[in-house]
C-alpha cells in the first residue's frame, strides 16, 4: 500500500478534516505499514494536517532524514 493509499484510508476511517501527526502515527502501527513507511511516518513533524498537507509532509520527510551522516542524529553530539 502506498502512504498515500493509507491516508487516502485514514482520512476516510477518522471522517475528518484534519488529523494530528499522532493520529496518523498511530493508525500507521495499527495498519502495521512495512517499516519504510512507518519510518517516514515517524519522522512526520508535529501538528495537524489536513490530507492533502499530510501527503507533501510525508513526501519531504525522506529528505529531511537524509541530512547529516548515516546515523547520525540532528542535534546529538
């Protein structure tokens, strides 16, 4: 499934406009997503998101994981 397969799903399930990043979050564990996906999910920054809002988010988040050197961490060290 697609990420934007399941919010497609989520947003449908939850019948509203907009859903905070731990709702996504915790509907992605519960629809047990292959761990790249709920990798992504995982690094979806805090806040609302209205669907549309939530698809870009998750489309940069690979990208904002990829700054810095494998493994390491933003802010650790």
């Amino acid at each position: 499934m697609s990420l934007d397969a399941f919010l497609d799903d989520v947003y449908q399930y939850h019948g509203q406009e907009r859903l905070s990043r731990d709702e996504i979050h915790r509907a992605a564990v519960a629809a047990e997503l292959p761990a790249d996906q709920l990798a992504i999910v995982d690094g979806l920054p805090e806040g609302e998101y209205a669907q549309d809002e939530a698809s870009e988010a998750l489309r940069q988040v690979p990208d904002l994981l990829g700054e810095g050197e494998p493994g390491d961490r933003a802010g650790s060290g």
